[in-house]
C-alpha cells in the first residue's frame, strides 16, 4: 500500500512561553493512496490546521510530514502535488468560468490555448461544459462550488484537500453534492482529505474517518466501526447521537464505573401500559439479556420518520437525561408515552459499548 500522506508526531503550537495554543497536539496519521480520509471534529480541533499543513499553507511547530515518501516538512505549497477547495469558493469575481479555471495555469506558465484546453476538460468533468463563459455570479451556490473544484483538478493534483467545501449550501444541495463528490473520487481515484464538522457527511463519504478533538485524534476508523464501537466518551457523542453513562449510574447498571455509551435506537420501552403490544421481550428473557432502567419522560420530539423522547433516570442527589427513538412508522401516536410519564426501559447488553476512561473527553 502506497502512503500519500503521512504525519509523524506532528504539532503546530501558537504564541509565547507564557500562553501557548495547541491547535495540533502529537498528531500522527497515515493516508493511503487513493483513500476518501475525512478530518472530523468540532471547530477548534485542529483539522483544518491539519489540512493548512498538508498544503504548505503552514508549517509544523515540530514532527515531520511526507507526502508520497517526500518530506515535505517546510517546502511551500506549489512544491506540493496537492489542490485545496475552499468553503468560500475564492473565485475571481471579474473572471469568467473558463478562466478562472485556466488561472492556475496560466501562472505556471502554460500556453493559452493548452490552458483553456485543460479547463474545458475539467470543467466537462464536473459537468459544467456549456458554462464556461460565465461569470461567478450569474451560477448558483452548487455550480460555484464545482467551478472550485474544476479549478484544483485542472492542475492533475495527487492529493485533493477540501475544507469544508460543502458548508454554504443547503441541506438538499449538500446531500447532492455528496453523492458527486463520492462518484468523482471513485472517477478520479486520485486521494481525498476531507476536513468537516458534519459527522454525516463524514460517515456517508469517507473510506475512513480521524476523529479530532482539541488538536489531538481521538480514533481513526470506518465510518461503521466508529458508529458502533466508538473508543471514547467524545466519539461517541460527537458520531451521532449516544447516551454516555459514567460514575453512580454506570455503577447502578452495571457494577462498576467504568463509562459506556448505547445508541437511542437501542433502548426499548419495557414497561407501559400504552404500549403493551410493542413486541418486547418477556421479563424473564429480559433480565438475562438485557439492562432495565427507570425513567420519567421530559421532552418528546417528532422528527417525521422518527420520534426522539427524552427522560430523566433518577439515582440519589442526580438526575442524568437520556434519550430514545421510537419509530413513527411501528407505533401510533397513542402509543406514544406522554410526558411526566414513569416508564421501565431496557436495551440489549451486547448493544453496550465500555469507553475508555482517558483521552479528551
């Protein structure tokens, strides 16, 4: 296997001997050739920093990067055979399609007509053939964003860094672009590393994931394996949505202290009179197989398909809130709990995952 990007022990550090900022912490990752990588993570957590350091954009504090066995530890960016696409487009407003492509180009050096011809190629690419005559804003917010990426390609770079390239669109011009960027890569086989806050795109996109969290990686993993066997407490409530179980309740549950976390699709009313014929399992198999907890419903919430009920779990001087989805498709609404309603819940054990008990959490 070919590695297109490598960090080792890789730290970019901010200010003085009195206030040092940390935005990359010991990081080290390995990028396969043609791999679909997204850097995860909420803003601050040093991912985009990561991508800046890919692209020469900054230089490391210590460690050393390679890129395709090359050391790349302080060369510049146009040395680099890597392209960024950026969330703010950063197309020249008075240049049409074509020749925003061509820019590039042209500032290496290459002949006019070679250019446009390389630009019309990219642009076909992206399915913008007929546009290029355009200016940025007569397109709309999908298009502009394919006339980024037309730009970076046209350069037939190894490495493609996109950062947060998707965040200006719409929920429904995102979930399109998604599915471009996902057949693209496939087209191109080229590597993408993708930088984003948006764990569904992350999880619906990429051959692997590094999950960040103040400057540092809590996991690198497959989307799958990140969903269903998250490493820590903050994976596991920043990769969708989980319940995290610590301290008194945990000990409650389960006879120790050590965290967990279980999905709210797993959890299952066991007892409510609303409910009788939901198809959970008799008591007895119940208390082999599965956890029991009771709760009192606070909030309900109808997310169309789905609805999301949340309810406190009392245990001495605290109350932790916790959180279930139902089906709208498997239950009526009179089947529904009510709130302030006590209700008995219960969930598989082997849909339990223990949580390491270090890290960022």
């Amino acid at each position: 296997m070919t590695i297109a990007v490598e960090f080792s022990a890789v730290s970019r550090h901010y200010g003085d001997g009195k206030q040092i900022v940390r935005a990359v912490d010991n990081v080290s990752i390995a990028v396969a050739e043609g791999e679909f990588f997204s850097m995860l993570g909420p803003s601050g957590s040093g991912k985009t920093t990561c991508l800046r350091l890919i692209a020469g954009f900054e230089q490391p504090s210590t460690g050393s990067i390679h890129i395709f066995g090359k050391n790349a530890t302080g060369s510049p960016p146009y040395e680099r055979e890597v392209n960024t696409v950026f969330q703010d487009y950063a197309l020249f407003p008075h240049m049409n399609v074509l020749d925003n492509v061509a820019y590039g180009l042209r500032v290496k050096g290459v002949q006019k007509s070679e250019s446009y011809k390389r630009a019309e190629d990219a642009l076909t690419l992206v399915a913008l053939a007929d546009y290029g005559l355009r200016k940025p804003s007569q397109l709309s917010g999908g298009q502009r964003q394919r006339v980024a990426l037309a730009r970076a390609l046209v350069n037939k770079p190894r490495v493609l860094l996109l950062d947060e390239p998707l965040g200006a669109l719409d929920l429904k011009l995102r979930e399109q672009m998604q599915l471009e960027l996902k057949t693209l890569h496939r087209k191109l086989g080229i590597t993408f590393i993708y930088v984003t806050h948006d764990q569904s795109e992350a999880l619906s996109m990429s051959d692997r994931v590094a999950v960040f969290n103040h400057g540092r990686i809590e996991q690198v993993d497959h989307p799958r394996q990140l969903y269903t066997e998250p490493k820590t407490s903050f994976v596991a409530d920043f990769v969708g949505t989980a319940n995290v179980v610590s301290g008194a309740l945990a000990l409650q549950i389960t006879g120790n202290q050590q965290p967990f976390s279980i999905r709210p699709e797993h959890i299952s009313i066991l007892s409510n009179s609303n409910m009788a014929n939901s198809g959970i399992p008799n008591v007895d198999t119940v208390q082999n197989q599965m956890m029991q907890i009771a709760g009192e419903v606070v909030d309900i919430q109808y997310h169309g398909a789905t609805s999301k009920i949340e309810f406190d779990v009392h245990h001495d001087a605290f109350t932790q809130r916790l959180m279930m989805v139902l089906s709208n498709t498997e239950h009526t609404e009179a089947q529904l709990p009510q709130v302030k309603q006590k209700l008995m819940l219960c969930w598989p054990k082997s849909r339990m995952v223990m949580l390491e008990t270090h890290g960022n959490d």
